[in-house]
C-alpha cells in the first residue's frame, strides 16, 4: 500500500482541491461538535503555509443531487473561519461560473469552500463529466476524507485518475494506524467485536478469523454465539436464525487457529433500562436478560489483552448506554488504555457506536488511534477495498 503525502507535493502558486468531510452535526442553527472541523484544520493549514490555494469540496446531508437549503455547506463556513483563525470564502456551486470565478479572485495561502457536492446528481453517480467540471478548478487533489472513502464519488474517486493526487494529513493517519493494525500488525492481534447483532458484522468476522489470532466476542452478538452453542439465553437480544452461521464462524475460526473468547459469565436483568435490577449468572435465566459480560469474562479479556500486542476494537461489550451496564466495556477499555501508555500494545478503534462507548470509558484518549469514520472503518475491517484509497494509490 503507497500512497502519496502533502511532503509529496509542491503547492507553491498552485490550487489544491481537498476532500474533507465536514459533515458536522447542528443543533439550534449552530454546529454542536466540532470534531470533524478540527480534523481536517492541519491539512488546510499546511497547504496554505506552502503558498497553495485551498479550495474544499464536500458534501453535508443527503440531498439527493437536488439543491436543498438546509444542507447548504454555507452555514459551516463560519465555524470553519473560526476553527482555521482566518477568513473562508464561499462559492454558490460547486462548479461552473460561481466556483470558477471565486477560485479565480484567490491569492495564495487563501481558503474557500465550495457548496455541498452532493446538489450535483454526478457526484454520487460519479458521473465523468461532473468530476472534469471539478478537476477544471484545481491543479492538485488532495482527499482527506478516509470516512467516505468507502463510496466512490466523484469527490472521493473520479477526481484521483484525472489530476495529481495525494491524501491529506487525517487521511495518512488513519491509513497508517488501520495499516499498523490490520494490515501489517505485529502478533498476536487480538479483535473485540461487539455491538447488538451477529448480521451486521458477518463480513468482518469472516474477514478477522484469517488475520487475528484472537477475537472477543461480546455484546448482544455473543448472545447469538452462545444459544448456538446450547446455551440458554432466556429473553435477551439474540439472533436464534443465525445459530448455523454462528456455528460455521467458529468452525472458520477454529481451522485458520484462531481462538474465540465468549463471555464466562453474564450479567443479567428483568428490564432494559438504566439501573435495573441485575445479577451475575453463568446460565442466563429463563425470564432474563443479558444485558454486559460479567467480572470473570473481563477479567479473561484482560488477560488476553495483555499476552497481544497489537488490539483492533469495534463494538460494546454490553448495552453501554445503560447504567451499569457498561461495566464490562469500561474495564476493558480502562485495560487496553493502561497497556497503551505503557507502550505494551497498539491500540486501534473505531465504527458505528464504539466511539461513543470508548469515549464514555474515559479510556479513549490513551488509545493509539480512534477512528472517527463510521462506515469506511467497517468496511476496511471487513478486508473490502476502499475506492478512495484505491484510486489514490494509482
Ligand atoms: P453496534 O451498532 O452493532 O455496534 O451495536 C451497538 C449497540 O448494541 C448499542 O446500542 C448497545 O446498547 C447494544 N448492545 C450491546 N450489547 C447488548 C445486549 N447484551 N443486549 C442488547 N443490546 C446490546
């Protein structure tokens, strides 16, 4: 895998299209997280610095290829000039006149964002004539949005074959840290997948059984794991049709040498909700449910944790979002986090709500890297290609 950087390139005098994904939450007509603004500022940042002309290409909701103006990326542009600490020009369209003309009023250093790509039917389509229209406006493309690299866009892709191209900062660094833990990881490697459902996550279990040398399976998926295997799991969340594919995964597991750690022990309730009554149990109840991995399971995850070195993390142990619930995910992540900072492991997370479990953990900051791409994580997991990254390796 080789991909070029901003080290590669010379911006002096020229124009920069960079994909960011800046498709940030709003709440009373203002951005509530900004995360995703912050990520992308040393890429913009160093452009400029290098006497480049940044002109941003993204997209902000689901549009359709229809202009809606309530995904107009014009009410990010504040936040943005305010996150970057300087001015942000706008330009109406993302191509034709408006982009044309706004790109031509730039002096070196200078930022403008383009609207929301996705008014343009091509971009989803990744339409050739949309992504020329594009190319037209800029010298150099520079993706930084490994989160919607999964979607070969115009934006994301088309653009790679017809100018220079290289990834921006966040893009580097998230392809470096799933490289260190996927792709080219030390060993033993050891995979948590947890989350709510066993049919969600297929691809990625068939994927990881080929190579990680151990998987933690917890969250209500174990629950589909466990009756597979006989055991009962009274009335908790559990994929009963998918007893024979459970089956089949840890036969796969079993021949490629890779161990599957299920939990020992459960935590169970009457009711799903925070701060129901709840019990340690080895068998779950007939009128029960599981609702976390009990003491004995984290303190056998720990264990493994600490005989790997390297970790790749998608998925709550349990229904994190309850108290207390989360137990099980909290000490787990607590552990990982220790073993990071002492240098022992490499830790790698990210996908659907496992930000938001680790984050709740207050474990997340020690972590190695998290990603914050939800999809694309996912797939990179489940060993799909990306078409971003692809067409940026060329
Ligand atoms: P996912 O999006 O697949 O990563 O799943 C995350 C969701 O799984 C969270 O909303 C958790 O509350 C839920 N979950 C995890 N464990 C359980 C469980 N034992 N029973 C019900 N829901 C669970």
């Amino acid at each position: 895998m080789s991909w070029k950087t901003l080290d590669d390139m010379d911006f002096a005098g020229k124009t920069a299209l960079v994909r960011v994904d800046i498709n940030v939450p709003f709440e009373g007509g203002a951005v509530s997280d900004m995360t995703r603004i912050n990520a992308v500022l040393p890429t913009i940042r160093d452009i400029s610095a290098a006497g480049g002309k940044v002109v941003l290409l993204a997209h902000f909701g689901r549009p359709k290829g229809k202009v809606v103006a309530e995904m107009s990326l014009q009410q990010v542009r504040e936040a943005l000039s305010d996150a970057l600490g300087k001015p942000v020009a706008f330009a109406a369209d993302c191509i034709g006149g408006p982009a044309k003309k706004a790109v031509m009023a730039m002096n070196s250093g200078d930022v403008l964002l383009l609207e929301n790509t996705r008014f343009h039917a091509g971009e989803q389509q990744n339409d050739p004539m949309f992504a020329a229209s594009l190319a037209a406006l800029g010298d150099i493309f520079v993706n930084d949005a490994f989160s919607a690299a999964h979607r070969a866009h115009a934006s994301t892709e088309g653009l790679a074959h017809l100018l220079p191209s290289c990834a921006g900062r966040l893009m580097a660094s998230e392809l470096q840290a799933l490289d260190a833990a996927l792709g080219n990881p030390t060993h033993p490697v050891i995979a948590v997948v947890g989350g709510a459902k066993v049919s969600t996550k297929l691809d990625l279990l068939g994927n990881l059984v080929s190579k990680v040398d151990q998987i933690v399976i917890g969250g209500g998926m174990a629950n589909t794991f466990l009756a597979a295997q006989g055991k009962p799991v009274g009335k908790s969340l559990c994929e009963h049709d998918l007893a024979q594919t459970a089956l089949e995964i840890l036969t796969k597991a079993d021949e490629a040498g890779c161990m599957i750690l299920l939990p020992v022990d459960l935590v169970v309730a009457r009711e799903f909700r925070a701060n129901a009554d709840n019990e340690v149990v080895t068998e779950c109840p007939e009128d029960a449910m599981i609702l976390d991995a009990g003491p004995a399971s984290v303190a056998a995850i720990n264990a493994a944790f600490a005989s790997a070195k390297t970790l790749i993390w998608n998925g709550p142990l349990g229904a994190f979002e309850l108290d207390p619930f989360d137990a099980a995910t909290n000490a787990a992540a607590q552990c990982a986090a220790d073993l990071t900072k002492d240098g022992k492991l490499v830790s790698v997370a990210g996908g659907g709500d496992t930000v938001a479990a680790l984050n709740r953990s207050g474990a997340a900051q020690e972590f190695t890297y998290i990603s914050t791409a939800g999809g694309a994580f996912l797939e990179w997991m489940e060993g799909k290609t990306l078409p971003g990254v692809k067409a940026l390796e060329g």
